[in-house]
C-alpha cells in the first residue's frame, strides 16, 4: 500500500482494472484469488507460498506491469521481459497461472523420469509472472536459506542472433517479493522518450484508453503517472557529482542513455568521469557494440576515441551506413576487416567505408573477391526471399519492401 493515494483514489484506480503494489503500478489489473484458490495452488507447493505473493494475489491475481529490469546472468547482461503477472484460471495461454504451473510439472516428471529419483509431485518453484515463453519469474516455495527469494529464467537464443545469450539461464532477482518489484525500475523518462519504442508506452496507452473511453478522470491519471515515474533510475545527480563510477548499475544505465540518444558528449562526460567502457552492456555487447547496432555513430566515434574497446567482429554487425572515417577508427582500434563486413556496408550503402574495410583485407588476405562473391551472394538470397515474402502481404520486415529492395540493389550493384 502506500500514502501517495486516498482511500476513495485507490478504489477508483481498482475500478478501472489498476493496482498499487511494493509502490509499482500493476495495470489490467485481474479479479483477486479467493482463500480456496490460494489453498489449491499451495496444495501444489513443496513449501508455503511466500506471504507477499499470497498478498498480492488477495489484491490482483494477475494484470501487466511496465518497467524495466536488467540482470546478470550466464555473464550477459540481460533484459528481462517482466510483463505480466500470470492470470488465475484466465487470459491466453501466455498468461495462464495454471497452464504455467501445469508446464512445470510436466517439466519435473519429465526430468526426474530421465534423471531420476523419483519426484513427489510439488514444486520448489512456483512460477507467477513473466512474458510468453521466454521469460518467467519464479517464487521459491521450499524451505531452506533460498525460500521466498524471486528468480528470472531466460530462454536462450539461437546463435544466429549475435550478442544474444544462447543458452538458458537462471539468476535471483531478490530476496522477497517486494525486493523485486523494488528492482523494477524506469531507465528512461516515459513522457520523454529516447526511442519510438519505450518502456511505460503501454502504460500510457492503457490509461489514455481509460480516460477517454472509460471516464477516468485526467487529474487521477497526471497523478498515477506522477507516482508510476518515481520509478525513474537518476544517473545524472552522481554524474554532475563526478561519483558515477562508483555505481555500475547506474553506469551501465548512462551508457545505455548515451547510445540510445547517439549523444558523443555524454560518452565523453562518462569517460572524463571514470566510467567504465568495458564489459557487457547488452547481452554480450560492449557499448562499441551496441552503438554500431543501433546506428548511433556519433557516440561509437566518441566511445572509440574515448578507449572503449572494440570488438574484432565490430564491423560485421552493422545495420546501418556508416562513414568511411568511422570505419577507419574502428578498423585502427581492433575490428577486423572480413568479408562480412564489406558486405554488410555495401548492402547498407556505404560504399566507400566498404571499401575502406576491402583495403585492410587485402592487407591480410588474397581471396578478397572469392570471399566477398560467397557472402554477397548469399546475403542477396536472404534478402530477395525476404523481400518476396513481404510483398505476399503475410509477412512483415523491419526494413520494408522498399528498404529490402534497396539493399538488394546496393548489393547487384557494387564492384569491388
């Protein structure tokens, strides 16, 4: 509970499906479980069902949440996707606390009749939220020094997504469930958004859709939000304090910051500060790599200048044009050239930083024109089923019918 709302605010809030909870905001917010559902789904448990989650459930037993959390995990640093609190006897099969409770104990007869002994049937963890099938949020309910601590599970991704963790993975994201709706945060300002897609978006459509649809009056909505973004992470305060370095969490959240705002004079304020450039940023991306990911040149110019390292493969990885004179610095600064690389460039049009990277090649290799034919030709085949199948109207593409043609062109048309 808390002090930010009147009683009469709070029930209002409840009428229109939102809930507070451990001072985060639950939305589309579920009917609570009565005492006999509590009871059922701890018939299920090897131990109690920790008493915050049986008092979140009394509340809501389940709705969507809006907030960010980053976590280590197999040596990554990983986005967990915490976006639901699984539904009670309802919702799709994504949402569905029984289905999830059902998937693990399918999982746990399955593993103890391949592995042995024998299992007796209750789970040690109860899973209560997450998003889709690859990510989950479990409640430890056996005793023992790990009861009531809050776990997240990740699916790995296959290895053609770079910089992804490819196996699954496992790590606490606190010890009690409050801790973990605590470690929910908001790194970026909803209502100034860095990207076209942001965390708190679907919050805010929420909300809009209650007030102009459902009567929810504006005052009430300025004031959840108000609350919602107390959640906001301040990285600024210790920058201007010269103490950033100190806090990696923050730091990382600041290099996050600058790359998504392509802004080389934060990147160079976090070096002058001390910041750290090396390590995971996202995934297994250093923030070199990251920026390159997201055509954020300016600030993978700046970062470069600044020391950060560069990964050998930085170049391969490209989606985006990007200058000869950055390829250079980069090429100076540890990136490889392949023929991947060149590749990547040409189809992005950039040409000449193409060409850039086929200079260090031949430096280093004679099968330049051998090795570029193997990858355009079978980056064009990529390209030209993707773009077949996107003008058959089934399927979509993120770069467009019109951005997949073009690097198709780019590609027919380059001569080394």
């Amino acid at each position: 509970m808390t002090d930010h709302f009147a009683d009469d605010e709070l029930s209002l809030l409840r009428e229109h499906g939102i809930v507070l909870f451990a001072e985060r905001v639950i939305f589309d917010a579920q009917p609570p479980m009565t005492v006999e559902q509590i009871a059922a789904v701890q018939a299920l448990c090897a131990g109690p069902i920790p008493p915050e989650l049986v008092a979140l459930w009394q509340r809501t037993a389940g709705g969507r949440i809006d907030y960010d959390l980053h976590l280590h995990m197999n040596g990554y640093e990983e986005a967990v996707s915490w976006t639901d609190l699984f539904w009670n006897g309802g919702g799709d099969a994504g949402r569905d606390l029984q289905g999830w409770i059902a998937h693990e104990q399918q999982g746990a007869r399955e593993a103890a009749a391949a592995q042995g002994p024998p299992w007796d049937g209750r789970l040690t963890a109860l899973p209560f939220g997450g998003f889709e099938d690859s990510d989950r949020i479990y409640a430890v309910v056996e005793g023992g020094a790990d009861y009531g601590h809050i776990l997240a599970w990740k699916q790995g991704l296959p290895d053609a997504w770079a910089h992804a963790m490819h196996e699954d993975g496992m790590t606490t994201i606190a010890h009690d469930l409050p801790a973990a709706f605590a470690a929910l945060h908001l790194e970026e300002d909803p209502l100034e958004p860095a990207a076209d897609y942001f965390t708190g978006q679907a919050l805010l459509a929420y909300l809009d859709d209650r007030h102009q649809s459902h009567g929810l009056a504006l005052e009430l909505v300025d004031k959840l939000v108000a609350f919602y973004r107390r959640a906001m992470v301040d990285w600024r305060t210790p920058l201007s304090a010269g103490t950033l370095d100190r806090d990696g969490r923050l730091s990382r959240i600041a290099l996050r910051h600058a790359v998504a705002t392509d802004d080389p004079a934060l990147v160079a304020k976090l070096a002058a500060t001390g910041v750290a450039f090396d390590g995971p940023l996202h995934g297994s991306a250093m923030a070199t790599d990251l920026a390159l990911a997201h055509g954020a040149h300016h600030a993978a110019e700046a970062l470069a200048r600044a020391g950060a390292p560069v990964s050998p493969d930085a170049l391969d990885g490209i989606d985006s044009a990007v200058s000869p004179e950055l390829a250079a610095l980069l090429l100076e600064r540890g990136a490889q050239p392949s023929a991947t690389a060149i590749a990547e460039c040409v189809a992005c049009g950039a040409p000449a930083a193409a060409r850039v990277i086929a200079d260090a090649y031949r430096k280093q290799h004679e099968d330049l024109p051998a090795a570029f034919e193997t990858v355009r030709s079978s980056m064009l085949a990529e390209l030209e089923s993707s773009l077949a199948e996107v003008r058959t109207g089934k399927v979509s593409h993120y770069l467009g019918a019109e951005g997949l043609a073009e690097r198709v062109d780019h590609l027919q048309s380059f001569s080394l």
